[in-house]
C-alpha cells in the first residue's frame, strides 16, 4: 500500500501541454478512477504516476517520498494495459514468472508466488499452455497475474476491459474488485471511460476534462452533486 500525492503536476509534450497542473491525493488501499473523455491526459497522468514517462514540473509523493525520477519498479509500482502485451512464445506459468526470475527468489518462491496468482484469477489450470491456446480475457488475467506476482504496492490498469466482449468486460471487473480486497487493499488507480465500471469499482472517481481535474469524490457524491453539467454528463445523473 502506498499513499499518493500530486502536487502540481505538468506535463507537456514539446509546446503542447496535456497536462496542466493536478492537485490530488490518493489515499493508502484506495481505488481511484480517473474518468474523462478521449484525449483528456487520464493515460498520461496514470504514466507519470507509473514514472513511465518523467513529469514536466510539480511534485509526486509516495508515502512522502518524491520519487519524481524514479522508475517503475523502484516506486513499487505493477501496470496493466489495455492490450495485454504477453511473450507469444512463452507459456502461462513464463510469462508470469518472467519478471520475478530477474529479482532474486528461489525457483520454489517463484512457484509459489505464481501458483497463488493463478489461482487467485483461476487460470491455475492454463499454466503450461500459450498464450494464442487462451481466450482473450484469458490473456487479460494473465496479464493481471504478471502484474500480481511482484506483490506491487500500487497497482495501475489503463482500461483493462476494453478489448473484452460485454460478459467477460462484467466477469472480470468483478474479478478486479474482488483482487482488491484480496490483496489487502492494495492502493489502485484504474482508468476507464465506462460510466458502469468507474461507478461500480471506485472508492472515488477523479473526473479529468482538457488535462485538469473537474472534480473528485465518492460514485454518490458525483451522481447526486456534480459541480457542472460535464461532470453529470459522465456519470449519467442529470443537474
Ligand atoms: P486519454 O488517455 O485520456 O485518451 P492521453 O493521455 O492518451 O489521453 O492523451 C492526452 C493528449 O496528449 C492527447 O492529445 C495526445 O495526443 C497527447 N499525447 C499523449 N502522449 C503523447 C506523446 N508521447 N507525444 C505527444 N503528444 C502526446
Ligand atoms: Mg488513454
């Protein structure tokens, strides 16, 4: 679990800034949501918390710490993406293991760690076969699992459902609900433009428009006091 902390946050691209000044706390074993239309910055501002890409100026805090500058493993952070990018050539139980046979750890905790990880997201039973032998929210869980096997403090998803069809998209949110409280609350920041899932998933939704916050708080407190209308426009109460 981590707390995190945005101060100012900036962030541009050459003279274009997507980025443009995020003020936001995030609290231990919180799950935030970042909603907000296409194009908004929510899969910037989810990589400058990841340290996938360094922020422009402002200040980040994990427990007090600035880590502006550090990478993603030294800020304890796992990610997942919208495409599940898993080695084609490897099986299951590879590409699981692969990012905890760089650390240290016997061949048995690397067993274990993995085997707790599948089972938790039961594809305990797919461990040897590969990846094109799996169904695509198969695959997703795989990539969860890879995610989960290096016990990460902060956990981030950048619309992890989309590439679902509509049964499994419910299945496994409610598999990402459930690893939440699984994992001892670990601290989650999940990105999604669907009003069901940041609706039914969040502790609090954080709603971006053009590169700044509009407004945060609990599902409840955005349905039934939207600031303005673009914020119950996405959560689909009327003002
Ligand atoms: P969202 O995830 O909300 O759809 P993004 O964070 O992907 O939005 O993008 C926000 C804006 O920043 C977009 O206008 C996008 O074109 C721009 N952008 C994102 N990454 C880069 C980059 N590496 N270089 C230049 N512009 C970028
Ligand atoms: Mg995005």
């Amino acid at each position: 679990m981590a707390n995190i902390q945005l101060k100012d946050v900036r962030k541009s691209f050459g003279a274009v800034n997507v980025i443009k000044g995020v003020d936001l706390e995030i609290r231990s074993g919180e799950f935030m949501v970042f909603v907000g239309p296409s194009g908004c910055g929510k899969s910037t501002l989810l990589r400058l918390v990841a340290g996938l890409e360094d922020i422009t100026s402002g200040e980040l805090l994990f427990d007090g710490e600035v880590v502006n500058g550090l990478t993603p493993s030294k800020r304890g952070i796992a990610m997942v993406f919208q495409s599940y990018a898993l080695y084609p050539h490897m099986t299951v139980y590879d590409n699981m293991a692969f990012g905890l046979t760089l650390e240290k750890g016997s061949k048995q905790q690397i067993r274990e760690r993995v085997t707790k990880a599948a089972d938790l997201l039961q594809i305990g039973q797919y461990l040897d076969r590969l990846p094109k032998q799996l169904s695509g929210g198969q695959r997703q869980r795989v990539a969860i699992g890879r995610a989960i096997v290096r016990d990460p403090k902060v956990f981030l998803f950048d619309e992890p459902l989309s590439n679902l069809d509509a049964a499994l998209r419910v299945a496994t949110r409610i598999e990402i609900a459930k690893l939440h409280e699984d994992m001892n609350n670990v601290t989650m920041i999940y990105v999604t433009h669907d009003q069901v899932e940041a609706m039914t998933l969040a502790d609090r939704i954080c709603v971006l428009r053009d590169g700044v916050i509009e407004q945060v708080g609990t599902p409840m407190e955005l349905y039934e006091t939207p600031d303005s209308l673009f914020v119950a426009g996405f959560i689909g109460s009327p003002k």
